[in-house]
C-alpha cells in the first residue's frame, strides 16, 4: 500500500490514533495555527479593520485569545504573584481592544508566546489535575483543554469570516 503524504498543519489527522492527551493537544494546536494564519499577510491596517458591528477585528483576535492562553493555563495551573484570573464580561470585551503599539508582528509574537507558555505548563500536570476556579467550583486539565479547543475554534472561525471579508480568502491552511 502507498504511503499517503499528510499536511503536517493537519495535527488533529496526525494524532489520530494517539492517546486522549496527544488528541487534545493537536486539535487546539490545530486552531491555534488557524488563527495565526488568518493573520499572516495582512497589514497592519486590515488587521485592524472592523468589518462587522462589534469591536472585533482579526488584530483584537489575536490580542484576546493571548489574553485567554494566560487566564486559563498559566494563571489558573501556575499562578505567579500579580497573576488576576479574569472573570468579567468587561475583561473579556477589554481584551479585543487594541493599543497604538499592536502591529501584527507584535500581536502574533504575543499571541505565540502566551502558547508556548500553556503548552510549557500545561505539560506539568496529568490531565485528571484539578484546580479552583473563581467561578466554576473546580476544573480539570481535560476541562480546560476542551474550553479552550472549543474558545480557539469559535474565534478561528470568526478570524475565516473576517479574512474573507479583507480580501476573499477562505480555507483552514
């Protein structure tokens, strides 16, 4: 039988057979580069652009979803001191905002790092840990893997919306 050649960008397809871990981790790898790639390209300005009623623009994206990495993995796994969980729907909202030093440049290095954060701590604790939540009781490792595959996909989703907007292109690679 012939090999098939896989798209290494396809991590969900790569990890089909792997362990629950394996699978969590590719699939919200898998969204991570959607995003990051819904990005690349675009100016500065049409990054920015709204293009819809809300506030949220692809750059704002970018700068939200660093901002949920943070909040859900290092803060509630490994909080260090002056670490704030974020609650509110205004942190949340706040979050889209942007300031006059975000370029995309900025935004995606930003956003790469909060990632490689997560997957650093998340890496230390077994998928049953268990943590407080100010809102929520408690949540596991699986739980907040799950929130956030579901979190990075809604806003990919959202960021191949707005990208077809900007210049028609469409697609998850």
């Amino acid at each position: 039988m012939a090999e098939t050649s896989i798209d290494p960008t396809l991590a969900p397809v790569l990890a089909r057979t792997g362990d629950e871990r394996a699978v969590l981790e590719s699939f919200l790898d898998f969204h991570r580069g959607v995003v990051l790639r819904k990005v690349r390209g675009l100016s500065d300005a049409e990054a920015a652009r709204r293009l819809v009623p809300s506030a949220t623009t692809l750059a704002g994206m970018l700068r939200h979803l660093a901002m949920v990495e943070h909040n859900w993995f290092p803060c509630l796994l490994a909080p260090e001191p002056g670490d704030v969980y974020l609650t509110s729907e205004e942190d949340a909202a706040a979050s889209f905002a942007l300031t006059p030093g975000d370029t995309v440049e900025r935004l995606t290095a930003a956003y790469e790092q909060a990632c490689a954060r997560s997957r650093a701590v998340a890496a230390r604790f077994d998928l049953d840990h268990v943590v407080p939540h100010p809102q929520l009781g408690e949540v596991s490792l699986r739980w907040i893997f799950v929130h956030m595959i579901e979190e990075t996909a809604r806003h990919a989703g959202h960021a191949d919306i707005l990208r077809e907007l900007t210049d028609g292109s469409t697609g998850a690679v």
